[in-house]
C-alpha cells in the first residue's frame, strides 16, 4: 500500500482560511470575513487538505495519521489559499510593445483596435504561430503567475478568429494543463473581435461563431465557458446575447466583457443570460450594480487593465457596498494587461478602488474559484479542498498590499506539493514537461 504523503505547515504568523463561502461567494462586510488563526497549522495529506487550525490542535491531529511527512516551518509568514486568476487572454503569440508607445503619444486603445492594431495584431501572430510554439510561450507566462502564488487560473481563445485557430488555441491550453502543475480552465472567446476578412459582414462572423466554432468546440470538449467582447465597434449587445445563447446550448457556460471602455448594458445582459461572471464593468450604470447584487454573477474587476490603459478604475466601493460579489483577475494579455502578477493586481485593487486589504484577499481566492465554478475546490483553506497553498514573506495580510509591488511570494503548493520554495520554481517546467 503506497504511503501517504503529508507536509505540515506549522507555526505561522496567520492562516488566513477564507472559510465560510464554498456554497455562495463573498459579498459587502462577508468579503472581510478572512478566518484567520494566529500561530496557526495546515496538514495536506496527498493533494488535499486536511487540517487547519492552531499549533497545539495540530500536533494532536498529527498523531491520527501516517505517512512521510515534511514539515514546514512557517514562522513570520502568512499562509493564504492558493490565488486564483479567473480572467486572463493566456495563449498567444507576440507582443505589443510599440502600442504601448502609440497609447502614451495619444493614441485611444479603440482606434489602435480600428486601425489594424490591438486584437487584430496579436490574431496575426497567433495565426502564425504553431500549436508547440503557442504552449511554449504561454508556458513561460504560466510559470510567472505559478510564482506570483496562483493555482488555478482560467485561459480564454480570441486570437484565433478562425474555425482552426481558435481550435489551436483551446488545444494548447488543454495541453499546458496536462503538462504544467498550475490548472487551467478553458474560455471559448471566438467573439473577442471581429477579423478584418469580415469588417464589412460581422453579421456573417457572428453566424461562423455559432453555427460552426461553438459546436466543434463542445464536440471536443475544449471549453467550459463562451465569453464575448460586447462593445461599441466590437459586439453588440443582441450579437453578444445571440452568441451566449448558442453556448449556453451546447453546454458553455456564458461569461461576457461588459462595460469596458463605453457603456453598452453589459452587465444588464449578463444578468439576462445568467452569466457566471460579467467582466471588467469600468463604464457599467448604477442600473447594472444594482442588478449584478441581486444575481449570482461574479463581477471580475481587472485593475491591471485600467492601470496600462490610463482609464478610471471600476466602481469597486460602490458594487462591494450595493452587495455585489467581487472577483479580481490579471487580465494578463498583450495589448491592455501585460502583467503576471496577482499581488500586484491585489495591490492596484488597493491603491485605486479603494478595496481594503482583506476584502481583496477573498477577492483573489474565494470569490475568483466562484467566477470559474470551482468554489467547491480551492479558494479557501478548508478540510476536503485541494492542497494549494501560498506561503508569503509577511507577518500579517495587510502587508500584502502595504508592501506594494513586491512579489512576498516564499512557497507555493500545488496540489500537494511543492512546486515554489524561497521564491524559486522547482522541477522542469516547460512545454515538454
């Protein structure tokens, strides 16, 4: 009988356990809640969790199991849930250095997207790139976030644009996820934007997208969700719901880009389909908040995006106190958030929504499994949950975010083991393996 293996976490400065939110996500003064034990323990027994509580209660539980164990000492640090990226444009190819220039001298992000740029550019290398060369390069940004302390993280299409590279695209994500310990949950976003081959008919590419992509991409399960870009020149918000509805008939899960650069009834809509999670919401109408807090969708909130694009921030205090269940996420990406970094998205949470240090938090784990279906397993340090689990250099949570644009990252476990320690990633982890 194979021996189990157990790693014991002991004497930390605070577990923070996030408890109380498996069943519903966190909302208004709940998103504070954290759960924390001071001088506290966590035991994972094989890739679960099975205990969390304080020193003295561990060292009983201890004697209740069996196996080779490894023992952490975690003095001066915090340990978290592993931090979940519920929104990110993961598999590409290329870069786009140069509108980052164009965007400084001037140049709106829209009309860099009209002129060719933006999307359309990152489409040109992805169509380019090889099915291996696009797990290469996403593998290498997959290995940043695993450092930064996430474990889960949620990768969207849309630089495909066609039947095959879209397919290409949700193919590489499914093999990084074979491949590399961090999961991956897959994102169908053939609607992300509207390919130069149909400016002039986007009612024909939105009839590809229904009619021929979303039933390949069930046919061979490649995704769990369908998102779509609604947006004044992109989607609009009856194409939006026409996609969502042909997802939702093939058993894709509906998530949409609400309310990003104008406003357009995003959220409203995502209500109305019953979205898993409305995203970005930057422009969304007090009609909208309200109607998001009285429904189950998650509103991910991308500081990052609006941070690089020099925008006005989302409306975090006012969705938090209209009791809105509030989600963080990179939107890491190479036109609007080239960032692989949740602590410095829970930073930027901070210092321009005006969160506080607890409520993002429970916004990056709890609230961000919600926005992917997946409360049930991580997001929380819970009995039964899966072992991934972040040890930060820090003597409390608020110095998480006081310590702002530093990466206090110490070890990272990932479904039981060890995958980060002293900041460095361990083991071989490439496109091959």
């Amino acid at each position: 009988m194979k021996s189990k293996s157990i790693i014991y976490i002991k004497s930390a400065n605070q577990v923070v356990t996030v408890k109380g939110a498996s069943q519903l996500p966190k909302r208004g003064r709940d998103l504070s809640e954290l759960g924390i034990i001071e001088n506290g323990s966590v035991i994972l027994v094989d890739d679960r969790i099975a205990f969390a509580g304080t020193d003295d209660e561990a060292v009983n539980y201890l004697d209740t199991v069996t196996g080779n164990v490894t023992t952490i000492n975690a003095a001066g640090k915090v340990v978290t849930p592993g931090l979940v990226d519920p929104h990110t444009h993961l598999i590409f190819a290329g870069s786009r250095e140069k509108e980052f220039e164009m965007r400084l001298q001037g140049v709106k992000y829209i009309d860099i997207l009209k002129q060719g740029g933006g999307i359309l550019s990152s489409t040109k290398s992805t169509r380019e790139a090889t099915l291996e060369q696009l797990v290469e390069q996403s593998c290498v940004r997959l290995n940043r976030l695993l450092q930064h302390g996430v474990t889960t993280v949620e990768a969207k299409s849309g630089y495909g644009l066609t039947v095959e590279d879209e397919l290409k695209q949700l193919r590489a994500a499914r093999r990084l996820n074979e491949l590399h310990p961090v999961d991956l949950v897959s994102t169908f976003m053939g609607a992300h934007a509207v390919p130069a081959e149909y400016k002039e008919n986007p009612e024909a590419f939105v009839s590809l997208i229904t009619d021929e992509m979303i039933p390949l991409v069930a046919s061979e399960n490649l995704a769990e969700f369908c998102d779509v870009f609604c947006e004044e020149g992109v989607f609009t918000v009856k194409q939006s719901e026409r996609i969502l509805e042909a997802g939702k008939r093939y058993g894709l899960k509906p998530k949409i880009h609400a309310d990003e650069i104008v406003y357009t009834g995003g959220a409203e809509l995502a209500v109305k389909v019953g979205a898993v999670s409305a995203e970005h919401l930057l422009q969304a109408s007090d009609e909208g908040i309200r109607k998001l807090a009285g429904s189950q969708t998650i509103a991910v909130l991308l500081p990052a995006t609006a941070f690089f694009l020099m925008e006005q921030p989302a409306r975090a205090r006012t969705m938090i106190e209209e009791g809105v269940a509030v989600a963080l996420s990179t939107d890491c990406n190479p036109g609007s958030s080239p960032t692989q970094s949740m602590p410095f998205v829970m930073n930027a949470a901070c210092i321009t929504m005006r969160m506080t240090p607890a409520e993002v938090l429970a916004a990056a784990t709890i609230n961000a499994a919600h926005a992917i279906g997946r409360a049930d397993q991580i997001g929380s340090i819970e009995a039964g949950k899966k072992a991934d689990i972040v040890l930060f250099n820090a003597s409390n949570y608020q110095m998480l975010q006081y310590n702002f644009a530093v990466n206090l990252v110490d070890t990272v476990i990932k479904n039981g083991r060890i995958a980060v320690k002293e900041g460095v990633l361990l083991g071989k982890k490439t496109a091959s393996g």
